[in-house]
C-alpha cells in the first residue's frame, strides 16, 4: 500500500528494534518482529545452519506447476528435496560442542520437557538449510532456546578470553553467535506472527527474558567494546573498507546507547527497562491481534450488508463457514464481519448501512481499550520506561536516543513534516467540501454533519463519480498470479534477474506459502524467498511486512569461498481465493505486494560480503524504506500496468481509459491521505519528545492536541486508536514514524530519475536500473544511506519529485 493511503490496518512492522543498542543486538532483535515495514518491516534475520552451494542446485523448480496456482504442496523437513542440502552438512558455521557436551545441557530440564529436548528430536537443535517450519511447535521452544543460550553463553566466554582487535579474532566469531541465536529464535518469532496460539506465545514469554539478558550481556561486553575501540585507534583504520569502517563505528556508538558506560547500578537499572520494555511490547501486540480477533458481526439479513461488493459477500460466508455455520452461502448468508483488514474495509467503503459502518469503525478505533486487553496502561508504561532510559543515557527524551542511529535529527524530522503538512493542509481542506457537496447532492441525510465512519464510504462513491472507477470492479484485472508474474518480470527488466517456483525446497508453515527462487542472468541462484499471501484473522498478525531469513555473509560461507545467499520472507493478508476464483486484488493491495518486494529486493541483491551490514542491515532506518516505496511507482507506470492488470477469466488487458483514469486518480485526495500519516508521525515524535507520563497530559489529550493541526475533521470523542498503534508500540517505529515521509522523498526522487531517462525508453530504463542495483540495492548499509543516493542520483534528495507525484508541489 503507498505510504499516503498506508493505514493501521496495513500494520507493516518491520522489526521490533530499540534503538539505543548496538547492531548485533539489532540484528537479534530482528527477529522479535511483528514486520513489519514496512514493517516497516523491516524486521530482519535469522538463517539456515546448512548452506547450499549455488553450483549444486537446480536452475529448475524441483517441483513443477503447469499453472501459477498460489496453493503450495507441503513438504516435509525430510523429503528428498533436501538431499542435496543434507550433503553438505560437513561443518558447522559455528563453534560446535560435541553430541555428548551438549546432551549434559538437557540435566536440569524437567521430565515433561525431557521428552523434546534431545538433539534428535528437538527441530530447533538440528542442522537444516532452510527453518524446519512445518515441524516446530511450541514443546520445542523452551528447551531448545535454553539449550542454545547456554551453548552461546560458552561461545561468548571465549570470544571475551581470546578477543583480539582484528577482525577474525573479534567481528567473525561475534558475528557466528549472533547467527547461532538467531537461527532459532527467528523461526519461533516469525511463526508467532504467521501461526500464533496460546502454547507459543507462553512458551516465548517464558523464555524471552533469558534471551533478552543474554543479549544485554553481549551487548555490553567491555572486552568487545574495548576492541573495537582498538580497531578505530588503530594506524590500520584508514585502510579498512567503508563497509569495515561503518560496522566499527556502529558498534562503538550503539554500545554507548546500550549503556555500556553507565556505572553497574545504572547499568543494572538499564538493563531492567529493557526487560520490561520487551515484556511490555510483547504484550501490547497480543492484546491488540487477540482484540481483532474477539470481534464478530453475525448478519442474517443481506439487507443489512447492502453495497458490499461479491467478493466481500464470499469472504464474509466463508468467515462464516470457518466460525461453524457450514451452510453459509455468499448469496444467502449468515455472513460474518471481522476487523480483519479485508472485511473492515469493504464495510468501511462500501456498506449502505450507516449504522453498521459506524459499529464496525468504533469497533477497530477503540481495539485493545478495555477490559483485560486494554493497552493504555501498557503504552504509559512504555513511555515512562524509554524515558527513564533516555535519561540514563544522558538525553533528553526517547526521541534523542532514536534520532543518534538514523539520518535525520527530532528538528530535521520536524521541519519536513511541518513543511509537507502546510502544503496538505488547504488541498484536505477542499477534500472535505468537496465531499459534503458531492454527499448533499445524493441526498445523504449525513452529509452537513459527516463522521469518521463516513469518510471512506462517501470518498469512494465519489471516486468512482469522478474516475469512473469502482476500485472492487478493478479487482477481476488483478488476480494474485497474474500481479506476480508481471512484478518478476518488471524485476528482470529493471535489475537482470529471474525468479521463479521453488515449491518442496523449503519447508512451510501454512499450504498456501509459496517458495521462490532468484537467478541472475546466467541461471545461478543468488537468493530465495518466501510468500505468505492471504489473510488468517485466527492466527496470522494483521499487515504486511517482509523479514530477512538469512542474509548474505562472506563469514558464514558454506564452501569457504561463495557468500552464504540470502533469504527472505514476504507477508501479506489480502483476501483468499473463494471458490475457484483466485485471489482477487484491489489497486492499493497491489501496492502493498509491490512495496513488500522492494524491501526483499533490497534485502537479496546486496553485493555485500560483510554480513553485518548486508542487506537492509544496518541502513538507516529511516532510508530502509526507499527501495519499497520507490518500487510502488511502478505500479504507476502503464507497461508494468497493462502486464499485470489481465482479466482472471477473458484474459483481457485493463483498457486504455481505465488506466488513465487510473493515473489521474493517483492524487486523489492526496492532502487528506498525506495529513493522516503527518498525524502519525507528528504523534509519534510528541509522544517521545514532550509528553511527560504522569503529568497533565494525557496520552490521548495528547492526541487531540496532534489532531488539531493534522485533522481536518475533529477526532472522534472516544477515539482510542493509540491502544492499536502496534508501529511505535509493538514495532520498531518508535519516535521514527516520520520514516515514511522522510524515506518517501528518497524514494520518489529515486524514481524521478527514470522519469528524467524516460519511461518508455527500455534502453535507459535498463541502464538506469542496473545504476539502482549496483548502488541502493547493492550497497546496503555498508555506506551511509546520503553518500548512496548521491552516487545513484548525482545529487543530494530534493522533496519535490514527492509533492510532485501527490499533486502538491503548486501549493508548496
């Protein structure tokens, strides 16, 4: 979905990351994700122990599918597809105890656990080439992660006892641990936001504290640090690679934010906060999926869901089918309405029915605000302790401590949205007339006192009036396999690359997770991912966001001299195919994959070896967002149209006039879409820069004070949308909402850059993509995200491609 019409619904969490630690820490907290996003997703990390050498795979599936059908066959851990991977088990990429050393961790382990804590048994201590995802369940997670921490705790002591500052004696063996860790927890996080039920949850919660205090014990080893330091005071400083340079001087900076210098008993206080802080975090994300999930709206009369295209009348039978009425038909009912972003938002822009519009929209705004899941204690709490933190670190406010780690400062971040919101404010203006006006003239009894449950039903209807586009009558062009095929051919196109099935190779958790390969132009795999596309309301966390699996890395090399390929997952939760139809697409859903892709892009064509900034590692946070954003363009762009908007049935391209009706709708109420995300990000940085918990203000006085600039409808009185803002509260956006927008700039300008080459010159499209990928792409964090954009740009980033494309650079 665009970042202007993204709303909490596309919860995209890339990563629940704080920011004050150092980047191994980082790129362990990766993995407590949602995923985000885009996540911002951009949550990141955890990776196969075995590795496949490139030479020994196939350049073909292994499965093959006459059809892009979205249904995956299963396929267990075991199968014969994993032969070739099983063979190269020769060597660990990790120090390694031997078989008996580590059974004597198992002693103490009680006899229930006993049972699922040998080596043999237990998937989460066995060697795989991809995470046994279809074998772990939650017996596995306590005594496995308490296996491996105990192992790491080993690896860590004699890092410390033999650390040199060099980097084999010091990054390589530092990076293998973080690795080892991550392997693990990583599948059972990831499977937590894709597979959640109440035995996982209680089993990460019970031992997420010792992780995270093995984490902190990382994060502030002195001998570590110490070294490091070393290696910056050395005469050999000058001669180490950029990428080489940036990991020494993260790590110095991020060690410092990790408290690494604070007395023992300040150290000791720090280290408490950031146990709280996960527990807290961890909670607020379950109250609010388990709040989505508690809602049901049975309906029985069809009259009641008047206005609700056919798709959603078949998603809310087949809900229904699920929830026990087996004879629930899309024609005939009961249908059931859930929160779930599919069902909200047909009713919110479709429904004729006030009154349920209005049900449904105070159902979602007031998530997780009462009873035992209200999250508003939970946020204060939040609050107070990254104060705390903030203050023990010597800054001011939370917002300090984030802004040390990305590219902007809290007044950089300040001054662009306060310049984008002034050239939004009057064009909102005008969107809200021009909506009682077009309202009034139908003869909507609401229309002199519109509410929020009003606004995306009215703004549709007059969307489709002015365009003449019924965005639900869109769907037929935008089946699921279609919008694939021509996203990877647009990849081929811009950056040399293929992609395609890999269906067996890699162990899934849900049969509709698709697996995928990337080859480079002569056949060789240079990455893979997976794509977990529909909506699961039961267990799936809402949104969309891409993860990393395993990212490329030089030291974690299988045949000691190919870089270990990276791995990626893709996550979204649009609607399912219903009956033999496919999965039909609305534009912004479309959007959303395409945005999802870019983070993956980014993710699995990096060019770099070292692996601690390969990838989206170690990117500012607020630039990770530029190849997602930059990749919604495309869907702008009429080839790319035309190639993936073919009719599920006839075949048939998009006409002509819808897809210029199509371009012109692009800045559609652009100031209002771009006000909400201000309020957001406006929101996020008042709450970490000025709000003193226990003070006068409220958080949600708090929120009308935001609202005033930023609303042009006043807020609802009972609005607690805060108790669901999962972004800053359960993901990594905190104090770093503003990422959108400042990443959104980089990104539009990026893509001015093919508009400046010419859009239908295949010839400087090509070279100006291949310019993309050896720089944004390929570089990673191993370079400060200002000096890439340079070298891909020629200049520094203007917001002007940005209001351009919204339609707002005249009011600017």
């Amino acid at each position: 979905m665009s970042s202007s019409q993204r709303i909490l619904t596309a919860y995209h969490p890339p990563a629940r990351i704080p920011y004050n630690i150092p980047l191994i820490i980082q790129l362990l907290l990766l993995f407590l994700n949602m995923a985000t996003r885009f996540s911002v997703a951009r949550s990141i990390h955890f990776q196969p122990v075995c590795l496949i050498k490139p030479s020994l795979l196939p350049k073909r599936p292994f499965l093959s599918y006459p059809s892009p059908s979205l249904k995956s066959r299963p396929c267990p851990l075991w199968s014969s597809s994993f032969s070739l991977c099983l063979l190269l088990r020769s060597r660990s990429i990790s120090p390694r105890r031997s078989t008996s050393d580590i059974r004597s961790l198992y002693v103490s382990a009680s006899s229930t656990e006993m049972a699922v804590t040998t080596e043999s048994n237990n998937p989460l201590l066995k060697e795989f080439c991809f995470p046994p995802y279809d074998s772990i369940d939650a017996n596995h997670v306590r005594p496995g992660i308490r296996a491996l921490l105990n192992q790491l705790e080993c690896d860590l002591e004699e890092l410390e006892r033999t650390v040199e500052p060099t980097w084999p004696k010091l990054v390589e063996p530092l990076e293998k641990i973080v690795d080892r860790l991550a392997v693990v927890w990583g599948a059972v996080s990831h499977l937590k936001a894709v597979k959640d039920n109440a035995e996982l949850r209680s089993a990460i919660e019970e031992v997420q504290p010792e992780k995270v205090a093995f984490e902190l014990k990382l994060g502030q080893s002195k001998p570590i640090y110490n070294a490091f330091k070393a290696i910056r005071e050395s005469s050999d400083w000058e001669a180490l690679s950029d990428a080489r340079k940036r990991i020494v001087e993260a790590q110095i900076k991020e060690a410092v934010l990790n408290g690494i210098a604070l007395d023992d008993d300040k150290r000791e206080e720090f280290n408490k906060i950031e146990q709280e802080l996960a527990k807290l975090s961890q909670k607020f994300g379950e109250n609010v999926l388990d709040a989505t999930k508690k809602f049901e709206k049975l309906i029985t009369d069809k009259k009641d869901i008047e206005g609700l295209p056919a798709t959603a009348f078949g998603l809310a039978a087949q809900t229904a089918v699920s929830k026990g009425h087996e004879n629930a038909t899309a024609e005939n009912g009961p249908w059931i309405i859930t929160l779930d972003a599919p069902s909200y938002m047909a009713v919110m822009q479709h429904a004729k029915n006030r009154t349920l519009r209005e049900e449904v929209y105070l159902a979602y705004l007031t998530r997780a605000s009462s009873g035992d899941l209200d999250n508003t204690a939970i946020i204060d709490q939040i609050l107070k302790l990254r104060l705390e933190k903030a203050k023990l670190l010597g800054y001011n406010n939370y917002a300090e401590v984030s802004m040390a780690t990305k590219m902007a400062t809290v007044e950089k971040a300040e001054e662009l949205l306060e310049k984008i919101r002034s050239a939004s404010w009057n064009p909102a203006v005008q969107d809200m007339e021009d909506l009682k006006l077009f309202s009034k003239n139908h003869g909507a009894p609401e229309a002199d006192n519109l509410n929020h449950w009003d606004i995306s039903f009215w703004s549709e209807r007059l969307r489709e009036s002015k365009y003449e586009i019924n965005e639900e009558e869109l769907r037929p062009y935008f089946s699921l396999p279609k919008v694939m095929d021509g996203l990877f051919t647009l990849a081929n196109k811009l950056f040399g690359i293929n992609v395609e099935p890999a269906d067996g190779l890699a162990p899934v958790w849900n049969s509709d997770v698709r697996f995928y390969r990337v080859s480079d132009s002569t056949g060789n795999p240079i990455a893979f991912f997976y794509f977990d596309p529909y909506s699961r309301p039961s267990e799936k966390q809402g949104g969309a966001w891409m993860n990393e699996v395993v990212g490329r890395s030089r030291v974690l090399s299988q045949d000691g001299s190919s870089p270990r390929l990276p791995v990626a997952h893709m996550v979204c939760n649009q609607m399912s195919p219903v009956g033999d139809k496919p999965s039909l697409m609305t534009f912004s859903e479309v959007e959303t994959v395409f945005h999802e892709f870019g983070h993956a892009l980014q993710h699995m064509l990096t060019k770099q070896d070292e692996g601690l900034v390969a990838g989206i590692r170690n990117v500012e946070w607020d630039a990770v967002e530029l190849p997602s954003q930059f990749m919604e363009n495309w869907c702008y762009h009429r080839d790319t149209l035309m190639g993936i908007g073919k009719h599920y049935e006839t075949g048939e391209s998009i006409p002509d006039d819808i897809y210029e009706k199509l371009l012109a709708a692009r800045t559609f109420r652009a100031g209002s879409l771009s006000l909400r995300q201000l309020k957001f990000a406006t929101l996020d940085l008042e709450l970490h820069t000025k709000y003193v918990p226990g003070g006068s203000e409220s958080i949600y006085d708090v929120d009308r004070r935001v609202s005033e600039r930023t609303q042009v409808l006043p807020p609802f009185p009972g609005d607690k949308f805060l108790c669901g803002f999962s972004h800053i509260f359960a993901g990594g956006y905190a104090a770093g909402y503003y990422s959108y927008k400042w990443a959104e700039v980089l990104s539009a300008d990026a893509f001015s850059a093919f508009e400046d080459a010419g859009l239908n010159n295949d010839k400087a499209v090509k070279e100006t993509g291949q310019r993309f990928r050896e720089t944004v792409l390929a570089l990673g964090g191993g370079k400060a995200p200002l000096q890439v954009f340079v070298e891909f740009r020629g200049r520094e980033p203007s917001p002007e491609a940005l209001l351009r494309h919204n339609g707002l650079l005249q009011v600017a």
